[in-house]
C-alpha cells in the first residue's frame, strides 16, 4: 500500500462514520416484552386462582370437606401446608429476575437521557445495597419508577411467602345441609286432650310403678314445647337442625296482697312430735277484671312439723280449681277470682314469734294469672333433640284455641300432682291427727319438715320456684298432647360441624392486592422500558463491559479521567458529594456523540468543583466482615436455630377458639412469623452475596497475575442467587459457589417454615379422681312391682337417627352411670374415660311362617302359633284389636299369651308380623306378610367407655379381661314385657285411639326405610331383620338408661366408690411440626457455617479507598490504562468476542497502587507483566498496546448517535484487518507487553 492510499484512507477515516441503524441497543430478556408479558400473565393466573379458592372456601365453608381429622389423607395435608408458600417462592423469584436487572441497569438509563443527567447517577448503587434501603435512594434521586420497583420488591420478597404460609388452614366449620324431615305438628282434638287428662289419674291409681320420662322432656326445652322431629341421619354429635315449627309456652304474672291478722293454732297428737297447727285467714283481695268486685280469697291449711323450736317458713300453693277433684278439698277457696290460675301463701316464722301470741305479721299471699300463647318461630335442634335456641316471630303470637278446656284439664292434673308431692310425707300419720282437727279433719295436711327441703328462701325467689315448676309442667304436657298419627314432611336445614380446609380471606386479600399491583408494573414496564433512551450494546455486568462503556461513550478528558485529581483515592461518599456540583451530558465530537463530565453552573468556584475533603480514607466495609455487625448477625441466627428448637416445646396455643388478644396476636405470629423470618434470613444472605461477588472479583485482581475469564470477564447477571450460581457453577470461586447453594437451599427454607406450625386437633390427657360409681354392679335384681314405660313416644324425634337418646348409652349398650363429686365437669372440650358395666341385648332374628290368624271375639285380638327352637308351641297375641280394616302398611310386636305361653323360651321371645296391602282379616300368604321370630339374648360386661361431662358416650370398648354375665330367660322375659307394656290400651279410654298406637312398630319402619327406601310397600326379609333389631336395641338402651336406679341398688350415702377415671381434653390448637422445625434448624445452621467461613476468609481479601460497586468509582483507576483501549481497538476491528478472549487468554491483570511520582501513588487496574520477568524477557522487546491503539485511533472514529458503535468500511476493515493480523500473531508469540503509564 503505497502512502497516497495511506492518506486517502486516513482522511476517510477522520469523517465520522454513518451510525448502524440495524443494531438495537442492548436490553437484558428480564426487561424485554415477551418476559414481561408472560409474568404479568402469570401473576394474573396467581391472583385469579387465589380469588376463586377464596370465594369457594367461603361459599362451600371450605375446599375440602372431612368429617374427621383421621379421614383426611397425608397428601392433602403436605399439599395445602406447602403448596400456597411454595407459589410465592416461584413468583418472588421470577419478580427478582426482572427486578434485580431493572435496578442494577437504572444508572445507564439515567446516562442515555438526551437532556443530560446529574453526575450523581455514575455513582448510583440500588444493588449492592440492603433491599429496604433502595426505596430510599430511589427518592432522594426521584427514581419513581425504581421506586415502585424496589418497594414492591420488599413487600414481595418478605411479604408473600408469609402471607401465603398462612393461606389454608385446618380448621371446624358449621356446614348447612337441607333435609326433608318428619313432624306432627297437630295437637290431639280437644274430647282426646280431656281423655288424655283423665287418664293420668288412672295411671296414678293403677297398682304398677309408673316411670314418666318427664325430666327427659324439660331437657328438650324448659320453656317451649314443641312437636317431635324425625331427626335426619347423622353421627356428628355437634349438628344443629333448624327447622320452622309452632312454639307453645305459659307466661305467668302475680299479685302480691300482705297478711296483717292470719291467725294459727296448735293442736297436740298422739305422740306430741308432729307439731300439729292450723292456719286459717278470709277476705284476701287481689285486684280482678271485675268492675264492682274484687278477688276474694280465704284459706285453712293444716301443718306439721317435727322441729318445734327453730325458725321454719310456710310455703304452700296451688291451682285454682272449677271443682274440687280431690276428698280432702282444696286450701284455698275463691270468689271471683277467674284472672288467676294460682294460689299461694308464704309465711315466715322466726324463733320469737313462735312463743307469742298465735298470729303473726310476717305473711303474704299471692295470685297469679297465665297465659296460654303459641308462635312460630325458627327452633334449632340439637343432635339429642333437644332445642338449643328459638327465635320467636312476635307478629305470630297469639293465644291458644283450647286454652280454656284445656286449662281446666290441666288446672287438674297440676292439682292432683301437687297434693302428691306436698303430702308425700304426711300421709303415714294421718293415723295419729286424724281425731285431733274436728272441724278442719279433711283438709289437706303439709308436712313443713325441712329435711330434704331447699333452704330458706325469699318471697320472690319462692314465686319463680312456683312459675317454673307451673311453666315447666305445661312444656311436658303440651309434649305429649301431639296427634302422633298425622305427620308432615317440612324442609328443614342442618348445621354441622366439620373439619374443612379453608382460605383465610384476610392473607389472601392481600396476596391479590400484591400480585395485582405486580401486574400492573409489569404492564408499565412493558411500555416504559423499550422507549427509553439506551446506548447499551451488550450487557455491563463484568468489568470489562464497564471497561469498553468507558471508552466508548466517555470523552477522554473530563474530571475523572484527568491524571492530575487524585480520585484514585477519594471514597464513595466523596464522589457523590463531588458529582452533586456536575452533571453528566452528551456532546458532538470528532469521534461522535458522547457523555462529557461538565459542572452544573459556569460560575462555580474551584473550591466548589475540587474533590471534597472526608474523615474517612476508605468506604465503610460490608457489613457482613465488620466484626460487631458480623457478631449481631451470628447471635441473631443462633438464637433463632435455638428458639426454633424451643419451640417444639414451648411454642403452641392449645385452644385456638378462645383466648385474649395476647394469645391471638401470638398464633398470628406462629401462622405467619417462621416464613417472615425465613425471608429476611434470605434476604441477609443474597445482600452477602451480591457483595461477596464484587469483593471477590476485586479482591483476585488486587493478588495480581489475574486471568480475563476469572475477574474482568465475569459476569454474575442479576445478581441473584440462582443468577449467580448459574454463571458460577463450573469455574467460579468456591465461596461464592457455596453461599450461592446456601442462599438457594434459603428458598427451600422459606417452604418449609410455611409449616413449621400447622393446626391440629389434640388431646390431653390426665388423671382424675372426683368420679364415682352411683351403682353397684353386682346388685342386679328383678324389681317385684310391674313396670309401664311411657319413654317412648321421646323416640319421635330419633326414628331417623338410631342413636342414643339418653346418656349413659351408646348404639348396643346401656351403661352404669358415674357422676362427678365436687366440680361440674367440662362438657364441650372434655371428655373422659373410665371403666363400667355395659348392658346389651343382642336379638337373634329368623323367618318364620305363621299359621291363619285366630280371632277372639269379645276382645277382638288376633293370636298365631308358631314351634320355637325348643319345639314348643307359642302363641303370640296382637295387643290391638282389628277392626277389619284396610292394611297399607303395618309392622305389629306380638306379644305372648299370658295363659298358653308361660313357658320362659316363649316369654323371652319376640315376634314381628309385617303385612302390607292386604285386609286385616285377610288370608296371609307370602305376598302380603313377613313374619320373623327373634331370640333375645341380653349380657352385662365390663367395657371402658369415654364419655362427656354429660354422660354422652362416645366410645366404648370391652375390658380385655372380661366376661359376659348372660341373663337368664325369665329375666330377658320380664324385659320383653316391660317394654311393650305400652302397646296396651288402656280400658277406660277405649274411645282414645292414640292409645292403641303400635310404637315399635311405628319405629321399626322408620328404620326400614332408613336401612333400605323404596317405593314398594312390601317389606324384604334382611332389611326387616336389620330393622327390628335396631329398634329393640333402641328401645330396650332407652328404658334400661331411664330406669337402672331400679335394678342395680344405688351405693347409700357417702360410700359411692371411686373411679379411676382419665380426663381427655380435646382442643383445636396450633402445635409444632418436629419433622419441619428440624429442617429449618439444620438449614439455618448451614446459614450460620456459611456467614461465619465468609467473615473468616474475606474480611481482609480486599483492601482499597473504596469498593467499585458503580461506573464512576470504576472510572478513575482505569480511565489512564492502556487496557480500556487495547479491548475497544480489537473490537472494532472485527474480532468477536471469542476471538477477543483467545487473544487475552494469556494476558494477566492487576489491580493495586502504581508509582506515578506522588508519595501516595494512584490506584490502577491495567496489565500484569510481573510474569514476562519471570519467563526472562525484556520488557522493551515488545511492541506496546498503545502504539497500536494510537495507529488504529487514527483510522477508526466513533459514529454520531448515541449507543452506536462505530465500524469501518468494509474496504477499511479489509485492509487494516490484513496489517493488523500479522501484528497481532507476532504479539500473541511474544507472550506480553511492557506497563508503561500514558503520557
């Protein structure tokens, strides 16, 4: 080439080059519009999935529904524990991708603005800074949008794994079922009530013992009678049924009238012990609706009393009658009196007045009127049926229809049961004192002995006494008095209790407000990020893109560059401090546009624009190699691995469902605290990390002898852990490798502290010994009076349900009942185990064939003979007469001749006729009856039963080393009989049809139906076994529970034995997962190990003025060094990046003080040649870099726009790429070059 051409080629070389409007500046894949979309995508699918189980969890009460804790399977309980953290982990770390790029790039977005920037943005930092302090920077620079992105990046990072650890929780909750249930509703006619009424009195004085199931009634409700409720199947015990149904109640109301002259006296008997008085008073007045006349009242009461020297009260009342129904008469006589229903007298003596005159001030009467109402009302039915609550609708009250017939038939009733309970005692002297009172002898006497009595009480606390027993004793009655042939399908809606999986609405809120905020970010970014200014051409991760952005887009003399300052020295702090008085702008150059340093105002002195002075020589370190933080952090890491093994123990709250706000505020923290934890442990260690990297690159520069692959070309990317490792995991440092693993493992971390507490139903358990047997066990006995038991029509309300209907029973059994001594026991979270007799019958049931039926004319029954196992002949009698009807559908309990079958094989058996669509006097044939013949057995055993505090059963077991006492047949006989006693009609009633009901029978196909619902009417033969023995069980649990005080003697006194007895508390609580919590510790320990090698091997690794953690730190120590120039040169002329890095493989580099004539030296990072003197070369035998660099600088210019890189022709390329080859294999063989500073 001759030197015209040379000529030619340089004067076209100093033109500027055209810019390559085919190269597109250079943005990371985070911040590019198809990553940006798909994450804004991805987080709308988060947010919307979150919504959709939330409002499941709240329409459905759950996601998933069990009955039990035991029925959930093991899966389904690791999925929802780690299933929502381990989402959040996934997102918080696709968020840090786009994030972690968009703060580290945000100065060189800065410097590409047009209009210029400050010269603070060279020494911007958002990366290598803790993560809550980049919001702050970013508005002191008014970065508002690495604002929004930095604090969303902390909320993210420390909020959402621990908003979504706490998303799904086991827990109870009430689930509403619709039922269609049986009632009756209808009350018996008013000529049935009064029949209903007279025959109490017959009952009464009837030789048998009756047992009334009264009390079992009161514990339905006191206070409202309602009609019975076929309740729909159902073993949870916590179910609530609400259903619409009409209430009945009594509202009493009293006057009080103060006695000022009742009189008494004393009449002496025959033995002068019973302290025989009479009272006598007329003309009480109470006020009446009468206009011209009030209620007038007079009474005579005759008394006894075995202590004649203490103080005692007179208590006394009774209803008002039409007419007398008793032979002693009433107390009380009335006039006008028709407001009120009741009567009373409260008179109180003290020890004084006794010895006075026979009168005494100290009395009141009083009247009350009642009230007979009805409503309907939403009534809520416990699993008993007993009612739990009743919301009355006030515009559906009113009075009842029959209140006065009905009232006179109970004003009666009510009577006759008081003269029984108030003379109860009395009644065996009316020997001795029925000669001492001439003129009063039929009155009624009252025994006033205290024994067995309340104590003394006041004037109104004995009138509500009075209301009560009024009020409850109409609920029993307005019980009874329901038409039980007339039933009605009602809707009805269940709530039980389960256990579900539900979505707290609370942490999901606000998860979906942060995704949601996300979204719309990213959509900004979106638009923002491909729009804004951007000369990059390549990513600046590694200090050689720095290197080359240096070069390229810098002038070369501006502050920075300048040999003269002394930056090489200055501190981080400095240089902020110093850039405030500059701005950074792009100026037109022979070389093209670039970014000049220039101060912000002509007029600023030089003391203004000179480098300011500092106290500090160096940058504060990081803090994780300064020895009190590195120990605060140490400390703070142990001390949680230490409370996290503490909490195995310690940490739990028992009882989720009560407690104080304390307790709350610190199941809170045990949901949500270990994940929040987990996120700022990770987050301390990526801020180790970020750091680490660039100590790490800087620190093997600063040893020397450092390759380009191993520091200036090393790229960490985002900076993230899983960044970092990526780019690492080959060749990298072995510290970073290894916190890099750690910091990721620290992902795993936050995962697993999402369960390190989960809810759980737990028991407890301890020893008590205030429970002791009521009866003794081995005093079984046959009572000698007959028994009629009127419990079953209770059975109403379980005809669905098959479960118990008393305590102290469960399905099979009837057990010995306990009672507690000295404290009420716990009934809703309490229950209790102990050992007692269990009593069983066990009806053994087969087909059998009946002959035609016999009738008996005068009575009307039916009877049939059938041959026993025994081979004897039974005949069984039906207890209802036939009337010659139409049979629909009918199930009838035969009972047992009393005169042909006295044998005990007959007498302890039951046969069950079922006929369907046939006439009652038909003949039976297979297609209109089934019969079956049941063989009872009934055993009493030892079982371990765990009961509540009220005596319901839960479970029960028999004792390994027990045996079953089997009855005998005439025992199982008197049982069979005593049971179906109340089948039998009553004589004197024969025109009360509801007496002639079949109850068993009526039970037994609710049981058929329940077991097997069809539409036929005819009954299959192995569903009716099933049937009958379900409903004789149940019968024969019931009647055994009402009445074991009758066969088995009750312990006298105070010898009731004790019980060893366990108390089992059963809470829903929040308790420690060991399996979780050990693998939190072992990897916070890893943590721990981690920290502590990091301090030890890097605390000293890097020592210089300040850590290059951005471009205008970096900028003074390699601004004077021939290496920016030699990387710039061999890229323009062709080379790749591949080419580049072969031709620099055996390059070195360094990073330390070099000798530039002051005392203190400058700091540099240029070539290494301190190992072309150990292979013995002379530094002068090799041409330099930078001769190179001036000839190709002569040749090559920048182009114009911003963020282009210039390139020659490709006529120049050609022709200096020929020249400089030669060039460059002749350097390659030199191995080096001699450092020299520039000029």
């Amino acid at each position: 080439m001759n030197d015209g051409d040379t000529d030619t080629d340089h004067r076209e070389h100093e033109r500027p080059a055209q810019p390559d409007r085919d190269v597109r500046p250079w943005v990371p894949w985070t911040l590019r519009r198809p990553f940006l979309c798909s994450l804004a995508g991805l987080f709308l699918i988060f947010g919307i999935v979150l919504e959709v189980l939330r409002q499941v969890s709240e329409r459905k009460h759950g996601l998933l529904i069990y009955k039990t804790v035991e029925e959930m399977p093991k899966i389904i309980s690791g999925v929802y524990i780690y299933a929502p953290v381990t989402l959040a982990v996934v997102a918080v770390t696709l968020w840090q991708f786009c994030a972690a790029d968009a703060l580290r790039l945000e100065p060189y977005f800065q410097l590409a603005k047009p209009e210029g920037v400050s010269a603070t943005a060279l020494f911007t930092n958002y990366t290598f800074r803790p993560d809550a302090m980049a919001p702050i920077v970013a508005v002191c620079n008014r970065h508002w949008l690495i604002l929004l992105i930095s604090t969303l990046s902390v909320g993210f990072r420390i909020s959402l794994p621990s908003l979504l650890s706490g998303l799904v929780v086991l827990t109870e909750a009430e689930i509403k079922q619709a039922y269609n249930v049986t009632t009756w509703p209808k009350l018996l006619d008013e000529d049935t009530q009064k029949s209903w009424f007279a025959a109490q009195t017959i009952r009464q004085t009837n030789h048998s013992m009756i047992r009334t199931t009264d009390e079992f009634l009161l514990y339905r409700s006191f206070d409202y009678a309602t009609a019975a409720v076929s309740m729909p199947i159902d073993e949870n015990e916590t179910s609530v049924l609400s259903i619409n149904q009409t209430v009945y109640w009594s509202e009493l109301s009293c006057q009080n009238s103060s006695l000022t002259n009742i009189t008494w006296e004393s009449y002496p008997t025959e033995s002068d012990i019973s302290n025989l008085r009479q009272w006598r008073m007329e003309g009480v007045s109470f006020p009446s609706g009468h206009e011209d006349s009030a209620c007038s009242v007079n009474f005579t009461l005759n008394t006894t009393n075995h202590q004649q020297d203490d103080a005692f009260q007179l208590r006394y009342w009774e209803p008002i009658l039409t007419q007398s129904v008793s032979s002693q008469g009433p107390v009380f006589g009335s006039k006008h009196c028709e407001d009120y229903a009741l009567l009373g007298l409260f008179v109180d003596i003290n020890e004084g007045s006794q010895k006075s005159a026979g009168h005494t001030s100290n009395a009141t009467a009083f009247a009350c009127s009642v009230k007979y109402r009805s409503a309907e009302a939403q009534v809520k039915l416990g699993v008993d049926a007993s009612i739990s609550e009743v919301e009355v609708n006030s515009s559906t009250i009113k009075e009842l229809q029959e209140s006065k017939s009905f009232d006179e038939g109970f004003r009666e009733f009510l009577y006759d049961k008081m003269s029984r309970l108030n003379h109860l005692n009395s009644q065996a002297r009316k020997a001795s004192t029925k000669n001492s009172l001439n003129p009063q002898s039929s009155r009624p006497i009252l025994d006033l002995d205290q024994s067995g009595l309340p104590p003394t009480v006041g004037l109104f606390e004995y009138q509500n006494q009075a209301t009560r027993f009024w009020k409850s004793e109409f609920t029993v009655v307005m019980n009874k008095l329901f038409d039980v042939k007339t039933s009605t399908n009602v809707e009805a809606s269940q709530a039980t209790t389960f256990v579900v999986l539900k979505v707290l609405s609370s942490p999901a809120v606000t998860a979906e407000m942060f995704l949601l905020t996300a979204v719309l970010l990213l959509l900004l970014l979106v638009i923002v990020y491909p729009r804004r200014p951007n000369f990059l051409q390549s990513d600046p991760g590694s200090i050689v893109a720095q290197c080359a952005v240096v070069a390229d887009f810098f002038t070369h003399e501006n502050p920075l560059t300048k040999f003269d300052n002394n930056f090489s020295h200055a501190t981080s702090q400095q240089l902020r401090r110093w850039a405030k008085n500059f701005k950074c702008q792009w100026t037109d150059g022979p070389n093209g546009r670039k970014i000049d340093i220039v101060p912000v105002s002509s007029n600023m002195s030089p003391a203004e624009l000179a480098l300011p002075l500092s106290r500090r020589h160096t940058d504060r370190r990081p803090h994780f190699v300064i020895l009190p933080w590195f120990l605060a952090e140490c400390v703070l890491l142990m001390g949680t691995v230490v409370t996290y093994g503490l909490s195995l123990s310690a940490f739990s709250v028992r009882d989720i469902n009560y407690g104080s706000n304390k307790q709350f505020g610190f199941m809170v923290f045990l949901l949500f605290g270990p994940t929040l934890i987990s996120s700022l442990v990770s987050s301390l260690l990526a801020s180790v990390l970020r750091s680490l990297t660039i100590i790490e690159t800087w620190g093997r520069l600063q040893k020397g002898r450092a390759s380009l692959q191993k520091t200036l070309a090393k790229n960490y990317g985002s900076h993230i852990p899983l960044s970092i490792l990526f780019h690492n995991i080959c060749q990298g440092p072995a510290i970073p490798i290894a916190l890099s693993i750690i910091c990721t493992l620290g992902l795993f971390h936050t995962i697993v502290s999402g369960g390190m507490f989960e809810s759980q139903n737990k028991a407890y358990s301890e020893k008590v010994t205030n429970l002791y047997d009521l009866s003794d066990n081995t005093s079984f006995h046959i009572p000698t009076s007959d028994l009629q038991f009127d419990g079953i029509g209770l059975m109403l309300n379980h005809l669905n349900r098959g479960t118990p209907i008393f305590p102290w029973q469960d399905d099979k059994h009837s057990f010995l009942p306990m009672s507690f001594s000295d404290i009420q026991p716990e009934i809703t979270t309490v229950d209790y185990t102990a050992v007692t007799t269990g009593i069983g019958a066990d009806p053994r049931c087969r087909q059998i064939y009946l002959d035609q039926p016999r009738i008996d004319h005068l009575s009307g029954l039916q009877s049939w003979n059938y041959t026993n196992p025994s081979g004897l002949t039974c005949t069984m009698q039906d207890q209802n007469a036939t009337k010659g009807g139409f049979i629909k559908r009918s199930i009838s309990y035969l009972r047992p001749n009393s005169v042909s079958s006295m044998d005990p094989s007959c007498q302890s058996a039951v046969v069950v006729l079922a006929r369907w669509d046939t006439m009652m006097r038909s003949p039976m044939n297979t297609q209109n009856y089934i019969a079956l013949a049941c063989d009872v057995s009934i055993a009493a055993r030892q079982s371990e039963v765990t009961f509540s505090g009220d005596g319901t059963v839960l479970s029960s077991r028999p004792t390994k080393d027990s045996t079953a006492h089997n009855m005998s047949q005439s025992e199982v006989a008197h049982f069979n009989g005593v049971i179906m006693s109340y089948t039998k009609p009553y004589t004197p009633l024969g025109n009360a049809s509801f007496f002639h009901l079949d109850w068993a029978g009526m039970m037994t196909v609710a049981q058929y139906d329940r077991h097997h619902a069809s539409s036929q009417l005819s009954f299959e033969p192995e569903y009716l076994i099933t049937a009958v023995q379900s409903t004789y069980q149940q019968i024969f649990r019931a009647y055994l529970s009402f009445n074991m005080d009758l066969y088995y003697r009750a312990y006298p006194g105070f010898v009731t034995p004790n019980v060893a007895a366990t108390k089992v508390s059963t809470t829903w609580g929040l308790f420690p997962s060991p399996v979780s919590i050990i693998m939190a510790m072992v990897l916070l320990s890893l943590d721990v190990v981690m920290v502590i090698i990091v301090f030890t091997a890097r605390s000293t690794y890097f020592r210089a003025p300040r850590i290059p953690t951005t471009l205008g730190s970096l900028i003074p120590w390699i601004a004077n060094s021939d290496m920016i120039s030699d990387f710039r040169e061999m890229a323009r002329i062709g080379k790749s990046k591949s080419q580049i890095y072969q031709v620099q493989s055996e390059r070195q580099y360094r990073f330390g003080l070099s000798d530039d004539g002051t005392d203190d030296g400058r700091w540099l990072l240029d070539y290494d040649h301190s190992n072309l003197e150990d292979i013995g070369h002379e530094l002068d035998q090799f041409p330099h870099w930078s001769s190179a660099s001036r000839f190709l600088r002569g040749r090559f210019s920048q182009s114009q726009g911003v963020g282009d890189v210039a390139i020659a022709s490709s006529t120049q390329r050609a022709s200096y790429t020929s020249r400089f080859t030669g060039y460059i294999g002749n350097l390659i063989k030199r191995r080096g070059r001699r450092h020299t500073l520039p000029p």
